[in-house]
C-alpha cells in the first residue's frame, strides 16, 4: 500500500472539496499509522481507530500529513510537494502548509526555530576531505581525490549493485521465475484437459515445451547475473562522467536529490537521447540487458512517482540546453 493509496482513501473518507491550500489556510496535523492483520494492511487514523490496532501489528507511519480544517482537504508533505514554498519568519523557504523545507542546499539552520520545523535534504559534508586518498596508515597520496566528486561517483556504484546484483534483484527474478512456472503449470494443465476431452494422446515433450516456454516468457535475469556483476566497477567508470557532468550543467526548477537524480540517468542512458536523428546523449547498450523494468522499481526502495517526475525534468533541462546551444555544442559538453 503506497502513500498516494493512503492519502487518497483518507481523503475520499473525508470529503471535501477541491482546494490548494496556502499559507493563509488553518490546518492540523494528522497521525495517519499503518497496521496488518492477516496479511492484509489497514490504515488507522482519527477517523478509523480499531480497538485490535497497536504495537504488536504496527508497520510504519506516515509523516507530515495536515488537514485544512476550512476545506477538510488532506495535504501530504514530500520531496515532490505541489506547493510552491514561501519564506518563513527566518527567511528560509519552506512548505506553507507543513513548514517543512526540502531539497535547500543553499539555506543554512541559524535557529532552533528553524532547526525545529526544516528538514534539510541536502547538508555539507565536514568528513575529511582526503578521505578517499589516504592509504591504510592514514597517509595522504600524492593524487587526491576530491571528495564531493567521490561521493557522487560511490553513488552511482551503489545504485547500480542495488539494481543489478543485489539481494532485492535476486529475489525480484526468483519470484519472476516462480511466476512464470506457475502459469506454465497452469497451460500444461489445460493442455491436459484438452488432450482428454478431444480422446488425443498425452505427448510428454509437448508438456516440457509448453512448461519452459511460459516460464521462461520474461528473461530470467539471475542466469546470467554472476557474468554482469564483476563489471559494475567498469561500468561505474563509463556512465558516472556523463551522470556528473548533467547534473553540474542542468537548471532544475527545484532542487533534485542526487540519489534520485542517478536511477533517473541510469534509465535515460538506457535508450539514450536523439533530436531530429543527431545522438545527443549515446545509448548504453548494457542496459538493456542488466536493468530491471522501471515498473518494478518501488520494489528497491525507489519510488515510482518520483522517478518518474525527475526524468521528464531532466528531459526538459535538456531541451532548455537546446535553445543555448546547437546540437553538436551539447553533445561535446556531454
């Protein structure tokens, strides 16, 4: 159960009507909590309170919900807030309605009233900045590494071990396998009857070719996964320049986190970027074989919505590029 299903619910309970609330609106925060029972999830909140609903079968909870006391309109605080910030008495920008900040980087928390009310998404890393180029006894090499580049470039790493050969795609392409068997079973099963029902002989290899040709409908990634994963590092070195080099040119409307920014990419890459015939960004031919489908991508912790969203903005930074530069200019800056 997504947050966009909970949201939805609680408000069609609601009622309401229409309404884009502003600084001006009155609201009130609601507790929105998520419990199971019997394997099935339900959503407590003040309007539906069971009394069976408690520690014991709680799941996780919702943060920054508000409801407008005039409207009854729910407002659901993320990275991807539809409201458009304002000013708060420290002068930093902030959701009116929540007074949470996101995605700031350039504001700084000089208050405890700011402290108390901000949630700053992007922070300076004070770590040490010859972090990456010290040897095992602490000594410094003679090539250092620039940390904030670094960290980027470990990013990128990570999400493509997440995508490509962790323990989640591991068992994405199990319960792919299983899938696939169960309605191959399904078919042998029909063939079966069939069989019976027209008084036709039983050919068992007939069977086997129905069996293996629906479970193995979907390419079953897991084969060959142990080929692909001693690349990554390889792979890491080609992709995360250009990764980089977007992310430093590009003028987002607002603020994008860097770890949404790199599974965004890495799809983009996948099928690459032409205007009129001309390759502006080259396709990554790899990927098609070695990334899952951007459907499942909820099942590694990467929201569908917000995946979405932050590929069409880097498509429309692109085409903004376009109208600074000809064709040929942006592919040689990329």
């Amino acid at each position: 159960m997504n947050d966009v299903h909970i949201i939805n619910h609680i408000q069609s309970r609601i009622g309401g009507k229409p309404h884009v609330c502003t600084g001006e609106c009155s609201t009130q925060a609601m507790h929105v909590h998520i419990h199971k029972k019997d394997g099935v999830e339900h959503i407590r909140w003040s309007g539906n309170n069971k009394p069976w609903m408690n520690k014991s079968n709680f799941v996780r909870a919702l943060k920054y919900v508000f409801v407008c006391k005039k409207t009854g309109t729910v407002h659901h605080c993320t990275e991807e807030c539809c409201l458009e910030p304002v000013p708060n008495d420290d002068h930093t920008l902030a959701c009116p309605v929540s007074g949470v900040q996101w995605n700031n980087e350039t504001e700084v928390v000089r208050s405890w009233k700011l402290t108390s009310k901000c949630v700053p998404t992007i922070i300076s890393d004070k770590r040490d900045p010859n972090m990456f180029s010290r040897t095992k006894d602490g000594r410094v090499l003679n090539k250092t590494l620039n940390i904030k580049d670094e960290s980027c470039k470990r990013e990128v790493h990570k999400t493509l071990v997440l995508l490509v050969c962790s323990h989640r795609r591991k068992c994405q392409e199990l319960e792919k396998f299983h899938h696939g068997r169960q309605l191959g079973i399904k078919q042998v099963n029909r063939y079966i009857k069939h069989c019976k029902d027209n008084n036709k002989c039983i050919i068992a290899c007939t069977m086997l070719n129905i069996l293996i040709t629906e479970t193995y409908s979907k390419p079953i990634f897991l084969r060959i996964m142990s080929r692909f994963e001693p690349q990554i590092e390889s792979i890491t070195d080609h992709v995360y320049p250009i990764i980089v080099k977007l992310w430093n040119i590009v003028e987002m409307p607002r603020q994008i986190a860097f770890d949404i920014f790199v599974p965004a990419m890495l799809y983009i890459l996948q099928r690459g970027i032409s205007v009129d015939g001309n390759v502006i960004i080259r396709k990554y031919e790899l990927f098609d074989t070695i990334l899952p489908d951007a459907n499942t991508l909820d099942d590694f912790g990467i929201a569908k919505s917000t995946f979405t969203q932050t590929k069409n903005t880097i498509r429309m930074c692109i085409r903004k590029l376009l109208k600074q530069y000809s064709v040929n200019e942006l592919r040689d800056i990329l």
